[in-house]
C-alpha cells in the first residue's frame, strides 16, 4: 500500500471474526513507538473483529511502514491509504479507531480527507505540541534530539523525521474536530499521564456531532485499553458509522 506522498505503507487485515457477512471495516491507528506488532495492538484488533473487520495500519516510521514520523502531519496520507483500501475491500461502511498520536491522525483524517462513516479517538491529544505534563516533557526531548530519536529508533524501532515540529503546525484535533461531517467518538481515561481531560473535553465541544466516556480508571491509549471497552467502541461504531461513497483523488 502506498501514500499520496509515495511512502509505503504496512497493514494487516483481520475479517470479522464470526465469519458473518457484514458491510462495515475499521481503520485502526496505533499510538507514538506502536505498532500492528505490539502486542496491545494484536489484541484490540481481535477484540474488535468481533463487531467488524478491521484494517490495522502501521504508521510511517513505525513497524514495517516506511518513511519516518511527522508526528501527525502527514500521516493523514497513510490513513487515507488505508481507508481507500477498505473501500476497495468492497465495504459500504468504513470507520476510523485511534489512539493517541493515530486518534489526533484520524481527527484529522476525518476533517481533511473525508471518506469515513465514523471516527473514533482514545486519548486524544487536542492541541498541536503540548508539552504541560513531564509525560509529554520527557517524549518531546527524544523527539527533538538527535540522541534522543536515536535511541527511539534503536529501542522502540520508531523512526523519527529530523525536521521534529518544523514544520508548519498543522491544525491540531481540536480545531479539525470542527471541521468533522460525521459521528465523533472521544474516550479517555481519568489517569491519563500524557493528556489531561481537558483535551477530551475541548475535542468534544468542538465537534459538531460527539460522544464523550470519561472512563475512571482508564490511563493512556493501548496500555491500558480493555476487551470490554473495544467491544463497547466496535458495537458504538457499528451503530453510528453511516455509509460514504470513498473520495477518489
């Protein structure tokens, strides 16, 4: 598979896993330093199959995708990918599923490209380079070091662009949830390290049409994502995604 930029991607298709016939697939995007290998991202991806198929997507710079991490600005082009691929696969309804960096990904995927009945988001990061938490301090000074990205390259196996947050600040998911023509779904945990529930608060009144869990207990993205709360995701998504015709480039 192969972004608009010529990046190529990694991802792995799981059918719905009672083998019944069904017409809607889910895009999922993994966190920062994840992966369609990590062993959380194996596990949400059966979990969910059992309400729908699922395209499970290796970000670039993370797994088997190539190019390096933008941090959520281009990878927009890879979810697109893999949305037109499960167009392609034949589904009427297609939904996105992402946690942490892949939920802000999706966000703004949805806003951009369109293209999806639904979007969901876990642990959402609703403003661009947020660094108010010694969580997000401590990532951000490997992001913006040389020796910082080498050791994520070389203990995570997550390549990061050199360019960091160089580049033009995209719009962040708060202000592309706005801009969401579809059902939005925000989950987040009250123990999140990295966002504090403002971000899940601002990313829900911004969107025109949302659903917000606070889930008490819940901390940050995949760590901490259980098999009931993906079952409740897959039964929300199955319930709100509506069919759109895929948009061709």
């Amino acid at each position: 598979m192969q972004a608009a930029d010529g990046t190529l991607l990694h991802a792995r298709y799981f059918p719905r896993r009672d083998g019944r016939a069904g017409d809607l697939a889910v895009v999922v995007a993994h966190g920062f330093t994840q992966s369609s290998r990590s062993p959380q991202m194996r596990r949400i991806a059966s979990w969910l199959s059992e309400h729908a198929s699922v395209v499970l997507l290796d970000l670039r710079g993370h797994g088997r995708s190539r190019g390096h991490s933008t941090l959520g600005w281009r990878e927009v082009l890879d979810m697109d990918a893999a949305v037109s691929w499960a167009h392609a696969l034949g589904y009427r309804r297609v939904a996105t599923l992402g946690f942490s960096l892949g939920s802000a990904v999706a966000i703004r995927h949805g806003a951009l490209h369109r293209g999806v009945g639904a979007v969901a988001a876990v642990s959402v990061p609703g403003e661009w380079f947020y660094r108010g938490t010694a969580a997000m301090r401590t990532l951000l000074r490997l992001i913006l070091t040389k020796p910082g990205r080498v050791l994520l390259r070389l203990l995570r196996r997550t390549r990061v662009s050199p360019a960091g947050w160089s580049t033009p600040d995209p719009i962040d998911a708060r202000a592309a949830a706005a801009e969401l023509d579809v059902p939005l779904l925000v989950v987040h945990g009250d123990k999140d390290d990295y966002f504090p529930v403002h971000h899940a608060w601002q990313v829900h009144a911004a969107a025109p049409v949302a659903t917000l869990w606070l889930e008490r207990g819940f901390g940050h993205a995949e760590a901490g994502t259980t098999e009931p709360l993906v079952s409740r995701i897959g039964a929300w998504l199955d319930e709100h995604t509506v069919a759109v015709a895929p948009v061709r480039a």
